[in-house]
C-alpha cells in the first residue's frame, strides 16, 4: 500500500524524566499516513514515554512535534485505572468518546469479536473488575480499535493474549486502513505486519528510522555494529603505529623532533575518525534463583482444581504431587482461571490443593502486585532479605539489583516509576533473593526484553525447587523443562 502525507514529524525534539534523566536527544523522524511501525528499544529506552508524547500527555523539553490537522489518536494502556474497574462494559466503553455514542452496543460487539472476547449476551452489563487479568487485557485493547483512530498506539498489545488472542489481533492489523505504531517484544507477531522500525537508543538519546519488519532490522543493527567495530579495530591498530613511530622519532631528536609532532597528529587525527560503536541492548547475566535447601518431601499437592466455564466454577479431580525440581505447566484460554487459581494457591484458599506448611514461596504476578510501588528498589530487596535470613547485606543487594540492570543511584528509585519491563526484572531479583522452595509465575514474559528471555528461562529451566508456570509464549516455554502439563481446558 503506497503511503500518504506524513501525519507525525518530530523535529529537534527532547525530553527528559525527572531532574537530569534524558529521554530524547533532538531527535528528528517522521511517520505516513499508512505506515505499520514497530518501535524498539532497550527496557528502560523510553517507548512508552514516547507515546505519551505523541498523545500530548507530556510535553517536550525542546523541540517540535507536528500532527497532521484533524488527526485523531487512540493509545491502548497497559493497565486498566482502578476507578474504571466497577463500571459496567458499556459506560467503559462510553468514556473512549468525548461525545456520547448512540447505539454504542454494536460498536462494542464488533470490537469484542476483534480481541476474541466475544460472550454471552449480557456481556455490556458486566462489571469490568470481573473479567480475569487476560480478558481485561484485551478490553483495553478493544478500548483503543473501537475508537478507529487515524493513529493506533498498541503498547505491548500481546500481554496476556492467548494464541487464538494474538492470531485475531494480527489479523485485524494486517487489514486496518490507517497509522499503527506498536510497542513490543514479539518478533513473530511483528514480523506479520511491520514496514518500518524506529529504533530508540538508550545511549545516544537518538531515534534511528528503518525501513523492513523487526528480523530485518535486527539483523541491519547488528551488521552494523560489526562494521563500526571492524574498523574501529582497524584505526586502533594505525593509531598505535603513527604514536610507536612518534616515540622512536624523539628519541632520536634534532630535526626528527618535528616529524615526531607529525605522527602524533596524524594519530589524533585517526582517532577522531572511530565511531562511536552503538553500546547495543546489554543482557541480564546468567543467574540462579536459590531454592530453599532444607526442605524434603511432597511441597504442593493437588487433589482437585476449580475452573471456570460459562460462567460457573467446575471442579475437577486430579492427582498431581509437586516435590523438589519438579516443574508444572498450567495451560487453558484466558477467563478460564488460570491467574486468579494462583492467587488462591498463594493464599492457601483453595480446596484441593494445599502447599505443605514451612514451604517459602517465590511469587512472579503479571501485574506486579507483589512489589510495592512507593517503595525504592532497595527497600523492596532489603525487605526480602531480612524475611528469608534476618539480616541485610548492602553489597549483596547492590549486586542482586545490578545483575538485572538497575545500576548505581537507580536503586533509590521507586518502584512505581521504573518501566514495566524494569519492574517485571526487579520481580526476579527478589525471587533471587527469596530463596523459594516453590515458584510459582504468572506470565513473566509480559514486559521483559526479547534479549532477557533466554536467560530468563535458563534460570527457571535449573531452577531446583517446586515450579507452576502459566505462560502463552510457546517459544519461552520451549526452552524450559516441564515435567508435567495440567490443561485446565481438558
């Protein structure tokens, strides 16, 4: 499809977070009318603050931002706000439109078919606290299509999507009309759409324009990291040879003192000619998350399992016993329980499943609700050390943090400011350091840079205590050793 006048040019523009946290560097680019663009970066890089620019939310530092006239903007959120959890389906609906939608009902309908979440007829009653993690996920995706925007902003539109979700979702973006600009870690789901990448660098500040899906990008990143290497390698090694010329030169004094000078500016003079070589995405290092080393015996034991179908809970008989370094996948479609079924196993409210007592549980939830936001990343770590072993160790907590990229004065930072991504990496540290004998995640891809992955699951794959995996990243599940499937579809 030939793409139209530029509908979003940012000219010169920065913007920084926070006293002396810089974003964005007089960053220039533009977007077309058409265009499907992927936005990529490293956690932390400032993509979802880049949006928030392209809605007015925040304003730049410096710089202009122009938008085509008439343009209008829809951002899918990432959580939905707590004062919008009790409202009914419809009047969630309503408040997407500054004037009110007669006949909002079809609307509804059409766009609940799109994000897969099509029910029973009463579904624009219902209260939206009661629709599960994944499902309100998709709410908020339907949130932004119903509203058919010129621009569509999906930041991370795949979380909590199931595979029948995702394949909907690619489908419809295949086919929209209009501007999409996503933010994600999917490469395969990218790959089904995507024409242009703008790349953001957490080093330079800068914003790099591509043209291809996210593989090709990836690939012309990394080709030209090489390069820029390559011949940086090559000038080192010119530049010691002029400064091992100049030395043996004065040496010898006289006349050859000026030829001397000479060599040592021609070295300068190659030395101003390096690239500055793109410090590409760093990568958590390996690591290993501690079980608790004293415990023997059955640690979970599942005698039944409550789901929900149409509606109703079912209970259904099954018999699995969980002992150290045995892992279990817990699979099913979004809304049939999966989340709100470790939750209850957490709390010990659930019949038929009971975790022996003394058991210390690791907790990865997808919303992140098991950190508190008002906290600094060191009060969080400090306060899960001192449950497990009584005691803090500064030094301990510093490395901890800075093996999943929260360096130096980040670790004062609070929790509720920190990216979605550097939070879900912040949840591993205090798995790290809760020393769990059982660990139980809910979707802990959500968020987390594509580079992480690997290493991520590595460390659950050794991990030696009792494990419960919820994950639809067939992908991430792949490389991690499961012993047992318990599908609560079956």
């Amino acid at each position: 499809m030939a793409h139209g006048e530029v509908v979003i040019r940012f000219e010169k523009v920065s913007f920084e977070y926070g006293h002396n946290k810089p974003i964005l560097d007089a960053v220039d680019f533009s977007v077309r009318r058409h265009m499907k663009v992927t936005i990529m970066g490293q956690n932390g890089a400032g993509k979802s603050t880049l949006f928030s620019l392209i809605t007015g939310e925040r304003e730049p530092e410096d710089g202009i931002i122009n938008l085509a006239q008439r343009t209008t903007i829809a951002l899918s959120r990432q959580v939905i706000p707590r004062d919008e959890l009790d409202l009914t389906v419809r009047a969630f609906f309503e408040k997407c439109f500054k004037e009110k939608v007669y006949d909002i009902d079809p609307r509804i309908d059409d766009v609940l078919e799109i994000v897969n979440l099509k029910g029973h007829e009463k579904v624009h009653e219902r209260i939206v606290r009661s629709f599960s993690g994944g499902q309100q996920a998709r709410l908020l995706l339907a949130s932004a299509l119903i509203q058919e925007p010129d621009i569509l902003l999906l930041d991370e539109p795949t979380n909590n999507l199931d595979k029948a979700g995702i394949a909907h979702l690619t489908d419809f973006l295949v086919k929209y009309k209009k501007t999409v600009i996503v933010i994600s870690h999917d490469a395969h789901f990218l790959n089904s759409f995507t024409d242009a990448v703008l790349y953001l660098d957490v080093f330079t500040k800068k914003i790099e324009q591509y043209v291809g899906n996210y593989t090709d990008v990836r690939d012309q990143i990394t080709a030209r990291m090489e390069r820029e290497n390559r011949k940086n390698a090559l000038l080192s090694k010119e530049i010691q040879a002029k400064k091992d010329q100049a030395n043996a030169f004065a040496m010898k004094g006289g006349n050859l003192r000026a030829v001397a000078k000479r060599m040592r500016d021609l070295a300068e003079e190659l030395e101003e000619e390096k690239v500055d070589v793109r410090k590409e995405d760093k990568t958590i290092r390996n690591f290993v998350i501690p079980t608790q080393d004293d415990y023997v015996g059955d640690i979970v034991t599942f005698t039944s399992v409550p789901i929900y179908k149409n509606h109703k809970i079912k209970n259904i008989k099954v018999s699995i016993k969980l002992r150290k370094n045995k892992h279990l996948l817990l699979s099913g479609p979004n809304g049939i329980g999966k989340s709100t079924l470790l939750e209850s196993i957490v709390k010990g409210k659930v019949d038929g499943i009971t975790i022996s007592p003394e058991v210390r549980v690791g907790y990865y939830r997808q919303d992140f609700s098991t950190l508190d936001f008002n906290h600094t990343v060191y009060e969080s770590l400090a306060e899960t050390m001192r449950k497990v072993s009584g005691k803090v160790h500064e030094e301990s907590i510093r490395a901890t943090a800075a093996s999943f990229l929260i360096t130096g004065d980040m670790v004062y930072t609070q929790i509720g400011s920190l990216s979605e991504g550097q939070k879900g990496l912040v949840a591993f540290a205090t798995l790290v350091l809760t020393k769990p004998g059982l660990l139980i995640l809910d979707e802990p891809t959500n968020h987390i840079n594509f580079r992480h992955l690997p290493v991520i699951a590595k460390a659950l794959s050794d991990f030696k205590g009792a494990m419960i995996l919820v994950s639809h990243t067939k992908d991430f599940v792949e490389q991690i050793r499961i012993d047992e499937t318990l599908d609560l579809d079956k």
